[in-house]
C-alpha cells in the first residue's frame, strides 16, 4: 500500500488566542475621558458649598434620584449581569433599553466597558487585570498606589481590552453596534436630558442650571466613584465568606451595598460571576437582583440563574 503524503502548507495552523488589548486609547478618547471624570468630580467638590447656598430644592434631588436609578440600574442590571454575565436572558426591547440606559451612566460604551470586565474576571488581582490595586504589592505605599490606581488611574493609562477577544458576541449583535456608535450622543442626552426636566418643571433658566448641575454633573460623579470603589476597595476591605480563586481578593464591603445597588458584595459575585444575585445572605441588600426579580414577574426576562443552596454551600469558606 502506498502511504498517502500530505502537504504540510495545507495543514490549518493552530489557532492562536488573540492578544489581551488593542493598543493603547485614542488621544481624543483620552481628552474626553479627562473631560467626562474632572469636570463631574469637580462639581461634587463643589456640591456641599453650593448646597449650603441654597442651590439645592427638592425638584434636583427628585431629578437627580431618578437619573441615578436609571443609569445605575443600566449599568449593574445591563452591562454587567446581563451583558458581561449572562445572568439572565431578556427580550430585545429590554437588551437594548438596558444598553441605552447603561450608557447614561458615562462609562463607556457598552462593548468596551464588557471587554474591560471580563477581562478584569479572567485575570482578577494578576498580571492582565487591567485595574487590580495589587499591582504594586502588598506594603503601604505599594497598596495606596493600587488603590488610586484601581480606583480610576487605570482609566488613563490603559491598554483598550480587546474586544474581538473578551466581548465577540456583543460585536456580533447589530443593536449593540448602534449604541455603541451613538455613545457620545447617549452622553449628550445623560446631561441635557436633566437639565430640560428642571427647566420646565421650574418654568426658568435656573431651575434648569441646578437640575444640570446636580442631576447632571454631580450624579454622574456620585455614580462614577461608587462603580470605580467596587474595582478598588472592593478588592482590599472587607470580608470574604466565600471561596474564591487562588490569588483572587474580591471583597463583601456592605456600606456601599445600596448606592452600588448591591454590587459590592463582590466575593460572592468572583465566587460565583454568573449568579444574578449578589448579596445572597441574609440581610444583604440587592436592588439589582430585585430589579432583575421584578423583570421576571413581568415577562420581561428567563432563564435566570438565580443562586442554588448547595452551590453557595459548597462556595461557603
């Protein structure tokens, strides 16, 4: 019998996993961001003087709870139990309202900020987390430098996460590739959109101003450094019931479990990434998994993976 040859060249090469980034963010993308972080955390410095003024009514705080409800909800519900996580599934007019109301929160465009998560997942607190507040070690000055850098300096000296890589089925999705490429004007709407309530609800010109000013600039603000406290103290203080992998930190840091809308209970969610609960003892208070639960009611979302007795026992420390 004659042995059959093969060409080599015709064999497929292996396949090679893409690389963890695209190369480092535009320069215009960087003038933004400097833009969209100072200028918020400039007016919630300013929001205590102003308040005690007497620039504040009822009118802003309503505006403002609304807009945080909305854009805080989009981003723990939608970009991260949903998009990044696979929670729960949705109906398509929910997928996308999820999206739209995730963006409002000013983090990013919503397959950027999943690449950037699943990312932080896969290589939680090692080299290729893109904000670990390990990074610089365990000593004092080592730790106060990784907090501020986990905190929001890695925004401004990273590395894009590769989204082909981390986030493939968000760019296959044709509504999340539209709301990716009206970001800036979802941005322009998060902003504005406060400022015109205040305006005619007030019937003035500084009805509207405060409404910007508070439910505009200082409720981005507010909301910015609750997400961004989850990548860093929420990797440092805090309790660790849970088992999670080795060389993995993430922490419970219950103060801030209602303003995060019960994200920083953030050793059950590295335990368990997929459960669309996250604070599954009792007394730890969750809205996002309310939220999620009263969407369920509706109609409106399936195939929840709500969390399993023996799975948090067996996760139990």
């Amino acid at each position: 019998m004659t042995a059959t040859l093969i060409d080599p060249s015709t064999i497929p090469a292996p396949q090679q996993p893409k690389p963890l980034t695209e190369g480092r963010q535009p320069r215009g993308i960087l003038i933004a961001l400097w833009a969209f972080v100072v200028i918020p955390f400039a007016a919630l410095l300013g929001a205590v003087p102003v308040a005690w003024g007497g620039w504040l009514s009822w009118t802003d705080l309503a505006i403002a709870a609304v807009w945080y409800l909305v854009s805080g909800i989009g981003v723990t519900v939608g970009f991260h139990r949903y998009l990044t996580h696979g929670s729960f599934k949705a109906k398509r007019w929910l997928r996308v309202s999820l999206a739209v109301a995730g963006c409002f929160a000013v983090e990013g465009a919503p397959t950027q900020w999943v690449a950037d998560h699943r990312r932080h997942h896969a290589f939680s607190d090692a080299e290729g987390d893109p904000h670990s507040p390990w990074r610089y070690g365990a000593t004092f000055w080592g730790l106060t430098k990784g907090l501020a850098y986990a905190h929001m300096g890695w925004l401004f000296h990273r590395e894009m996460s590769n989204r082909e890589r981390f986030a493939p089925d968000l760019l296959a999705d044709k509504d999340l590739r539209r709301i990716d490429r009206i970001f800036v004007l979802l941005v322009a709407i998060s902003l504005l959109a406060p400022a015109a309530v205040g305006g005619l609800v007030t019937w003035s010109w500084a009805g509207a101003f405060t409404a910007f000013f508070w439910a505009g600039l200082v409720r981005v603000a507010l909301l910015h450094h609750v997400t961004w406290s989850i990548n860093s103290i929420c990797h440092v203080v805090g309790e660790r019931p849970f088992e999670t992998r080795e060389g993995d930190k993430a922490t419970n840091f219950w103060p801030l479990a209602v303003i995060s809308f019960g994200e920083s209970w953030h050793n059950l969610h590295h335990a368990d990434p997929t459960c669309a609960r996250h604070g599954v003892k009792r007394g730890q208070v969750d809205p996002s998994a309310r939220t999620i639960w009263l969407f369920e009611k509706l109609g409106w979302v399936y195939d929840v993976r709500w969390p399993k007795p023996e799975r948090i026992a067996k996760l139990t420390r």
